[in-house]
C-alpha cells in the first residue's frame, strides 16, 4: 500500500521527509503540532518520525495551500474535515471554492501590476536604444 521511508542508519525518516518535500524538518513537525497532517505519524523504535507516502501527499497538498495564501487556521479546519471522513465532502469544497476565489483575485492583482512593471521596462528599454536613458525621470535633492 503506501511504503514507510527508509534512510542511512544516521539520517532521522525526518530528515528524508523533509528531503522529499521541501520543508524543514521544523516546518513538518510543526505541521504535525498545528494539527495541519490528517493522520497519525508513526514514530520508530529509536522514536524518529516515519512518514509514508500518504502523508507526504497531504503535506503537500498543505503547502500548495499555504503558498497561495491560505491561511493555517482554514488548512487545520480542512484537515479536520479530511480526518473526519465522509459527510462533509460540501464543506470541504466551499472552503476550497473560496479560496480559489481568493487565489484567483490575487492572480488579476498581480496581473495588473505586472503591466505596470512591463510598461516600465518598455519605457528604459526605448529610452536606452535612443540614447536618452539620461533624460528619464529622477527625484532631486
């Protein structure tokens, strides 16, 4: 089914995890404290953290929400929902609807102001091949 994650007898399962996801070890244990992972880590003799592929998965699925502005509040809620199985399948995507809402305003934001940046460039890029960069606009003392 989902397989554990093995690594040299000197690297903590952690450390791999953090490998494979592209977290810190810190950020996959706090994940774990804000209640953001949908299961139970298992823990080795030795007491290192052994996360299987599933809950790679999900942490995953978790930073793509964060990196888009999600905030951690909203991932726990929708990690409890995930964790407390089917019946809720409707809140979950009104909760992922609005943020996609959210996400996709900030997308025509950032749009809008990358015309502003583009523009700018045009403007140094002329004024550059015509030879009058020096003509272009500075604030005086």
């Amino acid at each position: 089914m989902t397989a554990t994650l093995i690594t040299g007898a000197n690297q903590g399962l952690g450390f791999e995890a953090a490998r494979r996801t592209g977290l810190s070890v810190h950020t996959l244990r706090y994940y774990e404290r804000a209640g953001l992972v949908v299961t139970t880590v298992d823990r080795t003799e030795g007491g290192w953290r052994r996360y299987r592929q599933l809950d790679l998965d999900w942490i995953t699925v978790c930073t793509k929400l964060r990196a888009t502005g999600m905030p951690i509040k909203s991932i726990r809620r929708y990690a409890q929902l995930v964790s407390a199985g089917p019946g809720n399948e409707q809140e979950r995507l009104a909760l992922l609807e609005a943020h996609q809402a959210e996400v996709t305003d900030k997308l025509v934001e950032i749009q809008e102001n990358l015309k502003v940046i583009n523009h700018k460039i045009d403007v140094y890029r002329g004024r550059l091949a015509a030879g009058d960069a020096d003509q272009l606009w500075a604030p005086t003392a």
